[in-house]
C-alpha cells in the first residue's frame, strides 16, 4: 500500500486535486472530515472530549456543540493543545480502521490541511504516508478562490497567517504541484503527478 500524505494551505486547491487523484484510481481519505466524525455522537473522541471540556461545550443532549468546543480553543493554543491531544489519536485511530479495510495494493491519498502542523496520518508506521505532495498556488489567488466559496476575506487571511508557510510545506514535500493557472492546466499537472505516484506504487 503507498499512503500519500497530500496538503496544502487554504484556497490552494488541495482538495480538487485529491478529487482528480481519485478519478485516477486513488483511495482519498479526507482527514478534516474525520476530525468532525470523532467528535460527533457516537464518535470516537466524543466522550474524553466533553470529560476534558465539560459540559459547558455540550449541548442539552451531552453531545459536543462544534461551536461552543471553537469557542473554547479559540486564540488559546493551550486549549487547543488539550483538544487536539485527545482528537488527534483519535483520527489516526480513525485512518487506520480506514486503511486496514483497503486492498494492500491501494494507493491511498490522506488529504489534509494541517500536514506539517500535525502528527495526523502518522500514528503508528503501518499507518503514515511515506510521500508528501504539496499544492502551491499564490497568496491572492488562494484568497480569491476561498472568498469565491463564500468565506469572508479577512477570515481566509487569518486561516493562511495561522497555517504553516509554503517553505514549511515545501520542506516536506516529494512533490509539488503548482496550481495557479486554469482547470486545464491543473488537470494536465495532476496526470504528470498521477505517472510520478505510479512510479512510487511500483514494486
Ligand atoms: P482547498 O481544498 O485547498 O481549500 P479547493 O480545492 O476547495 O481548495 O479549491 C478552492 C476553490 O477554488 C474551489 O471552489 C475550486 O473549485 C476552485 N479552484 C481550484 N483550483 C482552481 C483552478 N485551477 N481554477 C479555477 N478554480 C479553481
């Protein structure tokens, strides 16, 4: 199996670029949604969340209200370390269920924004990626399309000022796709980077 740890900051593209990967015949976990799946009912943080936090973060029925636990970490980076030592595990717990229902021959993509910021997808080694791909795209334009989706701009700015910096990303990488031209052009960059993961696949 090659795990695939695919990141990249806000705006950047990461996730159409995990979408077209899948097309490609990738398996794509998406690692932020799971971080929402283990705080939900039932889910897998959900309980030592609400013992950490206490009820002030539940809502009538005990289960965590998101915006209430956002508000608990918010600007507060002990806090949020406290979250995150309990989610954190819990989404690597998550991926490894995933991954273990998977044919060994997959080729997995982990897409997540915070890769450099972050243990997750490396919990244990049978369960990391061992190759980094990082979707670069200029600042503005990251801005543009994040407020295109519908975030207010000085929000997106404060997300990319909170999130690692394309050195750090670059840092880690085993490649970089750059998207800061059209759909075409991303699609024609993805079929490059797709030939490159075979390679990596290949025994
Ligand atoms: P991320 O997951 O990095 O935040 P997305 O993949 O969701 O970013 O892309 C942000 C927005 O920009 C989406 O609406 C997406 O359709 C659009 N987008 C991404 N790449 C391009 C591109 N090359 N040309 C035009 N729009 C793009």
């Amino acid at each position: 199996m090659l795990i695939i740890g695919l990141t990249g900051g806000i705006g950047s593209g990461k996730s159409t670029v995990a979408s077209m990967l899948g097309d490609r015949g990738a398996t794509v976990i998406d690692v932020d949604a799971h971080g929402r799946v283990v705080i939900a009912p039932g889910g897998r943080a959900e309980a030592a969340v609400v013992a950490e936090f206490g009820d002030g973060i539940a809502d009538a029925d005990g289960h965590i209200d998101r915006a209430a636990l956002a508000r608990a970490v918010f600007g507060r980076p002990e806090e949020l370390a406290r979250l995150t030592s309990i989610s954190h595990p819990a989404i690597n717990a998550e991926i490894a269920a995933r991954l273990d229902e998977l044919p060994a021959d997959s080729i997995v993509v982990l897409d997540m924004a915070i890769l450099v910021e972050s243990n997750l997808g490396r919990g244990d080694p049978a369960h990391s990626y061992s190759r980094v791909v990082v979707v670069e795209a200029p600042e503005e334009l990251r801005v543009e399309r994040a407020v295109q989706r519908g975030m207010a701009e000085a929000d997106v700015r404060a997300r990319i000022s909170s999130q690692a910096t394309d050195e750090q990303r670059r840092a880690v990488a085993d490649a970089v796709i750059a998207n800061d031209g059209d759909l075409d052009q991303l699609v024609a960059r993805v079929d490059e980077l797709w030939s490159t993961i075979l390679g990596w696949a290949a025994p």
